[in-house]
C-alpha cells in the first residue's frame, strides 16, 4: 500500500517521538510510506529520526512561533501540498492526525475517492484552546466545528482509549471506531538496576526519587506535586527529577519558582528534553512515576508515560482518571486531593522494594501487551479491512 502520513507535529523532528512515528516504523516493512513535513514547524528542533519514508516538504511556508496560527497561517500551502501528493504519488490511504490538516485531507481524500483514517489521538478542541487565556471558548468552538467535519469525511477512526471513542461516538455516531492504545518500545523500555541507572544521569543513592516528565503545561498539576513534595520532606528524603520542556515557556520558569517558594529548589533536579533512547535510564533511577494531569477529556488517554514507566518496573503516581486503571492493570496509584496524594506516596515509599519486585515480574507481560510490533499489527488488521471495504 501507498500510505499518507499526516502527522499532529514534525514527526521526524519533534522532541518526543509520538504514536504515529512508531506505528510507521512498522508499516514501512511493509508499505511505501508518503510523510507530510512540517517545514519550518515551530517545535521541530532539527533533531531528524530515521524512518523509510518518502518526506514530502511544504512549498513556501511561512514562519511561525505560535503553533495553532502555523497551521492557520499555512493553509494554502498545505492544502496544495496534500493536493500534489494524491494526484501524483498513487496513494491507496490517507492516515491523519491533526486539526486543519486532517480537514484537508480528509476532504480531499473524500474527492479523489481514496479511504482515510483519522488517528484521533487527542481531544483536539480542549488541548488546542488550552494555550490562550482569551478567546478560548472561540478557538474550542472552532476546533470543535473543524474537527466535527474531518471526523464525518473519515471513513474509519482511531483513538487511543475508550473515552476518547465516546467522545467520538457523540459527534459520528454512524463510523467505525477502533481502539488501539499507545505503547512501547519492548526493546528500549524495561528494568535497570536503579543504582547503575543514576550514576549514568550523574545522581547519587540514598534517597527517594520520583519524576515527572514529558510536556510540562497547563494541563499538568506541577503546583500540587511541589506542594505535597514539600511536606513529604520533613518526614522522607524524597527528591524531584523533571526531564521535560514547556510549549509555554512561562509554566516551566513557574515550576521553578513554586520550588524556591516552598524551599525545596535543591531538591529539584531540572533537565532538559533528553532523547528518547535516554529515557528508560531517568525512569529506572526512580521510585515512582509521576503523572499529575488534571481532569480534561483530552488526559482520558493511555499515556506514554506511564506505559513507559510501567514496562520499566516503576510505579506510576496518578489522578484518578478510570482510562488508567481499565488498562493498567498493576503499578497504578491514584489520588483524588493534595491530601490522599501525599497518604498514597507514603504508604507506596514504606513498600518500595516489594512493589518494584512485583513490577519487574509484571513487566514482561506488560511489554509483551503494549509494545508497538504488536500494537501495529492490530493497526495493519484496520488497513487490510479499509482495503476489503473500499
């Protein structure tokens, strides 16, 4: 098959690899792979991943610091680039993941008579209104309009969980919607020795470590993990390791400010962004995982994070969001106030080696069940039905 890729970001060079970059690494053993690039994408930070794919470049595009007005800004240029692809390069699938571009090609998917999938792997009207403190009902109800229309031109969906399908469900009732969850890299993603793993970040033992990583933004509790952190150190020595970037610059400086206020600034331990092959070594030098997302549609997902963590032995500090717990089946602890936070933390700590020894044996079984081989086999499974179909 001749496949389409229209990824959420530069896929290539975004600093965390995301769902459709995995997925496509499997596919490309077995189709050619067309891969829509986000020229001058404002968080494409010239780091290029390898993948067998033809890129395809967007002519003229403009340069953009915001990123909802890039996309914006840029339609012309991606309408026509789309355009190009399908009339000269045969393909047989459209794959989507965005909000104005999964429009266009889901529109024009629909008027060259091509199938189109939508991964919709996010709540797109919540995530992309979250940056704008105006006009925020404005830019949900658009996205929310726009989505709506990519949702009904698509011939079949899939989400990352069952809350999203129910979302989904509300505004196409009628389409096929299929759940694949996110997953991991089984090779990449398991236990270390902690010890070994912390002299290779340049941290010392002895001392409880949790860490929070990944996108640090508005949806993201950092203000109530600083919080509790600063009470659970006057009985536990327990540190923080943040490994992450902001797409608001001003939530990261404000992580750092809350920490000087609560006076446990030395006990944070800030490092930028790292590379994802980097990354089992900070989650194995931990004690626990945080993931303290706030209750928005667009955290009722399966996270990498926490599969990440899981596949690597680490329990996983969380909301209490009911997506988690349907699929995570161990190594998951929630918490509804700041107060059950810092009760569920304690109690996790007192056990500690009994938990991570009951998680390393978990894990096998985890990896086998998440990692992305298998999930894009199930994604091949849609593929061969949308070609039975069309």
């Amino acid at each position: 098959m001749r496949i389409l890729l229209i990824p959420p970001n530069d896929l290539l060079r975004h600093p965390i690899p995301n769902r459709m970059y995995h997925i496509a690494k499997r596919f490309m053993k077995k189709h050619d792979i067309y891969l829509l690039s986000y020229t001058k994408h404002p968080l494409a930070e010239g780091i290029k991943r390898k993948l067998k794919a033809v890129e395809i470049y967007i002519n003229n595009a403009l340069t953009v610091k915001n990123l909802g007005f890039y996309y914006l800004l840029n339609t012309p240029q991606i309408y026509t680039t789309i355009k190009r692809i399908i009339e000269n390069r045969g393909i047989d699938v459209v794959i989507h993941a965005n909000i104005i571009p999964s429009f266009i090609a889901s529109e024009l998917a629909k008027r060259f008579g091509i199938p189109n999938i939508y991964d919709f792997v996010d709540y797109y009207p919540e995530s992309a209104s979250t940056y704008y403190t105006r006009g925020k009902w404005f830019v949900e109800l658009g996205v929310k309009f726009i989505v709506a229309q990519a949702l009904k031109n698509s011939d079949i969906i899939v989400t990352p969980s069952y809350g999203l399908k129910k979302v989904i469900e509300d505004f196409v009732p009628d389409r096929s919607i299929h759940v694949v969850p996110n997953g991991i890299d089984a090779e990449l993603f398991k236990p270390q020795d902690q010890a070994l793993a912390r002299k290779a970040i340049r941290l010392d033992s002895g001392y409880y470590l949790a860490l929070l990583q990944g996108s640090l933004d508005v949806w993201v509790d950092i203000t109530g993990v600083i919080k509790v952190m600063s009470k659970l150190r006057k009985a536990l020595d327990i540190r923080l390791l943040v490994v992450g970037f902001s797409h608001a610059k001003h939530y990261y400086r404000a992580l750092l400010k809350c920490a000087k206020y609560y006076d446990i600034d030395k006990y944070v331990y800030m490092y930028p962004t790292q590379p994802y092959e980097r990354m089992p070594l900070f989650i194995n030098s931990c004690d626990l995982v945080f993931s303290p997302v706030r209750k928005m549609i667009m955290n009722f997902a399966t996270p990498l994070k926490i599969a990440e963590a899981l596949a690597c032995g680490v329990p996983v500090v969380t909301t209490d969001i009911i997506e988690f717990k349907l699929w995570f089946k161990r190594g998951i602890y929630v918490y509804t106030t700041y107060t059950e936070l810092e009760n569920v933390i304690k109690r996790l700590l007192s056990k500690i080696d009994e938990v991570k020894t009951a998680l390393y044996d978990y894990s096998h079984n985890f990896r086998e069940t998440f990692n992305w081989d298998r999930l894009a086999e199930k994604y091949e499974k849609i593929l061969e039905l949308i070609a039975q179909n069309y």
